[in-house]
C-alpha cells in the first residue's frame, strides 16, 4: 500500500466504527503505530491498523486497563495471563459485593435496636473480609518452640475462609469472630508450666481429630477407642509419661484445668461461618476435640489400651486446638 494509499484518521474511524477521539487516544497511548504522516503532518495508518484497533477494543470490552492491552499487543505479557489476573480482579470484587449484599440483608431483617451494635461489628471487618486478625491471634496464642511447619498446618486448620457467597448469618457469626479475638487475651493453655515437647504433641493430636472427626459424622458418642487412644498418646509423648490410667485421670484434670470459654466461643463461631447450607457440618477442630474431651473424662474411656494394642502414630500430622 502506498503512502497515497494510506487512511486518515478520520477514514480509520469511519471503517472501525469509532470516533477520532478514540483514535487519538488510543495513538497517544502508543496503542496503534502509524504508518506515516502526510506532507502536512496528519498522521495517517495502514491497513493493519484497522485489525489492531479492532483487537484493543475487544480488549477494552472486557475492562482491561490500557497498560496490559498495550502489553498484550506488545507480546510482552500473553493474552492468558493477562485474562487470568483480571478474573482474579473480578472475583475479588464480586465477593466484596456478595458480602456486601449479605451484610445489608443482615440489617434490613434485624430488629432496629440490634442495628447499632451489628454495624459496629460489621465496620470492623473489611471488605472484602479477610483472616488476618485470626490468623495473628493463632501465631500468638502457639507454643514459641513450635516448628514453623506445624504452625503453619495449625494455623490452616484453625483460620476459617470467608464463605464466597455468605449468607446474613455467617456474616454476622465472621463479624463475631473478627470481634472476638480482636480483643482476646492469652488463652489458657492445657500444658502450662509443665515441661513438654509441643512438636510431638501437635504432630499426634492431628492424628486423634482426624479420627474423632470420623467417629462424629458417622454420629458416634464419646468413647473409648482408637480416636481416644491416640489422644491420649500424644499426650503422653509430648509429657515422657507412659499412657496408664492415673495418667488418663490426670489428663482429664489438665483438659478441665485448661478449658477456656474464649476457645470455646471461637470454635462455636467457626462452625457458624463453615456451617453449608444443606447437609451435616463438617466437625471442626474445636467439635473434635471437645468429643475427645468427653471421652476421656466419662465411661471406660479412663481406661488406657492394652498392652501390646498400642497403635504406633503416623508422624507429620496437625492440630489446633492443644490450648
């Protein structure tokens, strides 16, 4: 194509169905070369333009901001990349919108003397909500020679995520929970001032809630068995005591010693947030524990294992609630 042959800008908004200023916009940005300028200095394009500025406002329609189009059509940044990090964008707004949504369901439907007190606690939490808060009171409340692994692990299993699409009542029972360690004090902890190995008794408590939490959704009351059974063991791992039954007795006094209603309160709240909206809840950490709890102090459950039953724990397992 000659340089008579070439577009004005006006003649390339006119084929490309936008206006000059779009055009010129778009030109400015460095978004669409020209292919020239005429003998008085009016830019002029090519017909490769025309398919270029088709591609940018395509681009555009899916709200991409100018930098990545310019990246995009410099192959500086794949097309791929560029659209995954905008969904992540998008999904990050529509979960501020959903909870939004739920938290103005939430004072609509409130009886107007409960309204103070719920945008008080709403106004804590931001939006879109994250954990940060809860996550700080774990890594404060954990043993200081705890293994960066299994704080990780424990903190994982005990930070509940923000649901996606929450209903009022999760938002309000999140908006608790933000609340409730926002001004948390140290919890009691079931081991305090005896000499223990915390690696060795977060790594065998993973392992007892698991079991438990099996036990719970096939609806089984605290018993005696091998959820109880590792319970107890790593109990008595992490104290260099064998498992007998003035142990199991004195354990039970250390789980009673070492009930915190904070602790209590704070998993109550966290099966509030998780609870689906149809089907069983999943036990949490809190729910396991406490069956193992009961277990211990009622029925045979005082009772240690045979000898020669022990089961032998497998290692790398977590917890959260050895408080």
């Amino acid at each position: 194509m000659s340089a008579e042959e070439w577009w004005s800008i006006g003649e390339l908004a006119e084929r490309a169905g936008v206006t000059v200023k779009t055009v010129r916009f778009y030109s400015d940005r460095g978004l669409l070369p020209e292919a020239g300028r005429s003998g008085g200095g009016h830019r002029r394009y090519g017909p490769e333009a025309l398919d270029r500025i088709r591609l940018i406002r395509s681009l555009r329609t899916l709200d991409l901001p100018v930098s990545a189009v310019g990246r995009v059509l410099d192959r500086d940044d794949d097309l791929e990349d560029v659209v995954a990090a905008r969904l992540r964008e998008v999904g990050g707004r529509l979960a501020a919108l959903r909870w939004q949504e739920a938290s103005l369901r939430l004072l609509q439907d409130c009886a107007p003397e409960e309204r103070a007190e719920r945008l008080r606690l709403l106004g804590a939490v931001p939006v879109p909500p994250d954990t940060t808060a809860l996550a700080r009171f774990w890594r404060r409340t954990l043993p200081v020679r705890l293994p960066p692994r299994l704080a990780a692990a424990v903190v994982g299993v005990a930070v509940p995520e923000p649901p996606q699409d929450p209903t009022p009542a999760q938002v309000l029972a999140f908006a608790r929970l933000h609340a409730l360690v926002a001004r948390a004090p140290a919890p009691v902890v079931h081991l305090d001032g005896l000499d223990h190995r915390p690696a060795v008794l977060y790594d065998g408590l993973g392992e007892a809630y698991a079991l438990a939490a099996a036990r719970i959704r096939e609806g089984g009351a605290p018993d005696r068995g091998e959820a109880l059974d590792c319970f107890v063991a790593a109990y008595a791992a992490a104290l260099g005591v064998p498992d007998t039954r003035a142990f199991r007795r004195r354990l039970a006094g250390l789980m009673v010693r070492g009930f915190d209603p904070l602790i209590a309160r704070y998993w109550e709240l966290v099966g509030e947030v998780t609870a689906p909206a149809s089907g069983p809840a999943e036990p949490t950490a809190g729910a396991t524990h406490h069956w193992l709890c009961v277990a211990l102090k009622t029925g045979p459950g005082t009772r240690p294992p045979l000898r020669g039953q022990e089961k032998e724990r497998p290692k790398n397992s977590s917890s959260a609630t050895a408080t």
